[in-house]
C-alpha cells in the first residue's frame, strides 16, 4: 500500500516553497546518463501553463489532507473537502466537473486500514461514495477518457486487482487480478498504465516496476525492470510517452523519468540536487508542462507542489503545503471550477 511516500510528504512540507530549479536531462532506468534531449511533447515553449490543477492540501493544523484546486501559476487555492477524514489521490472526469479520490478516515496517512473511492463536484462540493467497505482499502482512482469508467486498486473479498466501475457506482467488476496500483489511462482509453510488485500474483519483488494492461485485461506486460522502485505512471495528453517515479536510494531519492510508451529513450526530467525527492508526475492537457510532488530530503527546508515547463528547463513552486497534482482536463469549461 502507497502511504509512506504520502506520510514522508506531509511531515517534511516547509510554510514555504520558493526554489529556483535546474533541469537535469538523463537517460536510464537503471543507469543515469547525461543527455540534452527533451520530451518530444515539449519541443515548443508557448504560452505560461494554463488551467487548474487538484492537489491534496493541509490548510490547518491537522494530520488530515483535503482535496484541493488551484490555477497552475499557484494562485487561487480553493478547498472542496474538509473534515477528519484524509483525503487524497485526486483524479478529473473528462469534462472537469467532478473529482475521484480516495478518503480513508484515519487522520494518519502512514497507517494501515479501510479506504473508500469518493466523487465530488467541483461547484456544488456534493460527495458521493462509490465504494463503502468497512474493512478493505480502495485507492488510486483513475476516471477514463471517455467518461464510462473509474480504474481504481482494492483488497476488496480478498481479491486483490485493478477493479472498473462506473462514475454512478454501478457494474464494479475485476479487471486484473494482483497488484496493480495507480493506473493512468492512455488518452484512447485503451490501456491503462499502472505500478505493481509483479506477477502473477504471489510471486511479488521488493520493489515496484511499472506496468501495462490492455483495458479489457489482456496483453499484461511489463515496462520498466531497474534497479529501485518504479512508480505513479501517467501517459502524456498525446499517448506516446509516460512519465513515472523512480527511486535512486536514500542519498537521490525519487526523479521523474519519461520514457516512449514502449518503455525506451529514458530521460530524467527533475533535478538531482535540490535536496527533493519527486513523485506524483502529471501532464498538463498540452503536453508541454510536468506537474510533480517535492517533498524534503534530509531535511531540506522546501516542498511542495512544482510546475515545469518542459521545453525551457524552468521549474516553479506552485504550492508549498500538498501533494499528488492532477491537472484539469482541457476540455472543461470555465463554469467548472466553484464559484467564490
């Protein structure tokens, strides 16, 4: 279960974020090489990043998070949840109207227990459940491009997998049996991109790789296989890259790496000496923008939520107190976000 990143991030985000960060692009999964080559969604810098982002936010003084939206220039921070219950892992139906998250009632994002997947829409703030299990933790949903399906991982009847069920709360039904965490669906809706121990089920390894499944359950395959945990995969807006996190150990911590949807031409697009670990990687609707989480590493006194132009190699913090950024849609209209 993905809580220690999250646990880590909370407990290490400073009252303020202000960085100036170096683009380092390099090449490998496994074995880091210097190398001058962007992502080839961001070969034109364009206009400033545009649009909305949701993020898991802390704004009192409580252990419990609540989902948040911000414009991705860090202004106009608005809370659409609140409460004791920790809510995270935020994800935008296609229009941009409503957010899927997990919601687990312990206040502590580091402990063990039950979980729910809950919808909110984003100008009445109205929640509804999709799940309500007492006993098994459900996380990490994903809504589908074409607005029939939320991907999310669930213990559920002791069945461990990646389970669909529609954005009404209907037809749930497994979709792949084992570990799959943190699927991302491809922008055709049909693949869905996702972290897991291995497989087949039972046969685990101590650290995450990612991996890919056609979204009727076929063609299970695995994309990375390198030294360190790989994982929080998300396809770009055009389906021909995935950026995901990987580890490089206690001294590094975790980069976000960019690879072709077939798992080559490796490049790391997050610095390697800010004193930050990075995780939660997600592109804007344009391609041309990474949105990631930074959290402290020995004791850095930065965090946050960052934006970086891919293009021109110029990070900026947007949010110095959250985690897990998912970008609006482009297709949602400017009634989507609440009113003040």
């Amino acid at each position: 279960m993905r809580w220690e990143t999250f646990a880590k991030a909370k407990s290490n985000l400073a009252p303020s974020a202000a960085a100036t960060l170096i683009l380092i692009v390099a090449s490998g999964c496994g074995t880091v090489q210097p190398s001058g080559r962007p992502p080839a969604s961001a070969q034109e810098p364009g206009r400033g990043p545009e649009g909305r982002l949701a993020i898991a936010c802390h704004l009192e003084a409580t252990a419990a998070s609540d989902i948040c939206t911000l414009n991705a220039d860090g202004s106009d921070l608005r809370r659409l949840t609140s409460g004791p219950r920790n809510e995270y892992d935020a994800d935008w139906s296609p229009a941009g109207r409503e957010l899927v998250f997990r919601s687990a009632p312990s206040a502590d994002p580091a402990s063990s227990g039950p979980s729910d997947i809950v919808v909110v829409d984003v100008e009445t703030k109205l929640l509804r459940n999709l799940t309500n299990h007492p006993e098994w933790g459900n996380w990490s949903p994903a809504w589908s491009p074409d607005d029939k399906w939320i991907a999310f991982y669930s213990e559920r009847d002791h069945q461990p997998g990646l389970y669909l069920i529609r954005p009404d709360g209907t037809d749930m039904h497994l979709l792949l049996k084992g570990d799959a965490e943190y699927p991302s669906w491809s922008p055709n809706g049909d693949a869905l991109v996702f972290m897991s121990l291995g497989f087949p089920p039972g046969s685990s390894s101590s650290a995450y790789d990612v991996w890919l499944v056609n979204a009727d359950g076929t063609n299970l395959r695995q994309l990375t296989d390198s030294d360190g945990e790989d994982g929080w995969p998300a396809y770009s807006p055009d389906g021909k890259q995935i950026a995901y996190t990987h580890d490089r150990g206690p001294t590094i911590g975790y980069e976000i790496v960019v690879v072709d949807r077939t798992g080559g031409n490796p490049v790391v697009v997050t610095p390697g000496n800010d004193g930050l670990s990075h995780d939660y990687p997600a592109w804007s609707p344009d391609g041309r923008y990474l949105a990631w989480s930074g959290y402290a590493q020995s004791g850095a006194d930065r965090g946050g939520v960052f934006v970086m132009n891919l293009a021109n190699n110029t990070p900026q913090a947007i949010a110095s107190d959250g985690v897990g950024p998912a970008w609006q849609p482009s297709s949602a209209n400017s009634d989507a976000t609440p009113s003040r």
